[in-house]
C-alpha cells in the first residue's frame, strides 16, 4: 500500500502530533517532551533515543544545533493512531534544505513513536 498525502492541515492530525509540531516550531521544549509518553521511543539521524529524559535532551540539542525554518507541506493519516507529515527544512546545516518524514505512532493521546527519515 502507498500513503496518499493530503496538504497538511491540523484539524485532521491527532492532537499530540500537532502539539508536538507547535511546540517544536516555537523552542518550547517542555511542551514538545510532553506530547510523549513516558516510555517513548524517538529514531533520528541513525541514533535511538528511549524515554523522556533522552528525548528531551533530543528535542533541546536537535532545536538548537543549526538554524533552520520549517514548513509543514502534507500529510498522512491512517486514524486516531498513525500520521505521518512531511516537513521542509531551511537552514545553514549541509545541504541547506531537506523534507524530512515524520512518522508518529501513537497510544494513549501520546507520542510512543516517532520516526524522523528523508
């Protein structure tokens, strides 16, 4: 089966992945730790990080390490359990602009998964 992208639109993602996203786009760390769950898991450049305190060390070193803008471009919605959006980023890191895929599982009304791949 093929995903069909849809443009990106919020009203149709589940709350944590939307949360997650604003959180991220507006540096506000904390906020983007508490879309997940306490046992999540975050795939990412090659690299795992499990649990809360790594994935919160994540989000502030991965935030922080280049500048970039971001741009939401479309989505994919399986239910109320897995999404996926890609997202453009432009910024001074090599390459200068990627779209980046950002797969969520979801249990719970959080984050328990969240695979970041090209």
């Amino acid at each position: 089966m093929t995903d069909v992208y849809t443009p990106y639109d919020p009203t149709l993602l589940p709350s944590p992945v939307v949360a997650y996203l604003d959180a991220r786009d507006d540096h506000r760390h904390a906020d983007a730790t508490a879309a997940f769950s306490p046992d999540a898991v975050v795939i990412d450049d090659g690299r795992t990080y499990r649990g809360l305190d790594a994935i919160s060390a994540w989000i502030a070193t991965s935030s922080t390490e280049f500048t970039y803008t971001s741009s939401r471009l479309d989505q994919w919605v399986d239910d109320t359990r897995r999404a996926v959006v890609r997202v453009r980023l432009d910024g001074n890191f090599p390459g200068g602009t990627v779209v980046l895929r950002h797969g969520f599982d979801l249990a719970a009304g959080r984050i328990e998964r969240l695979v970041i791949e090209v």
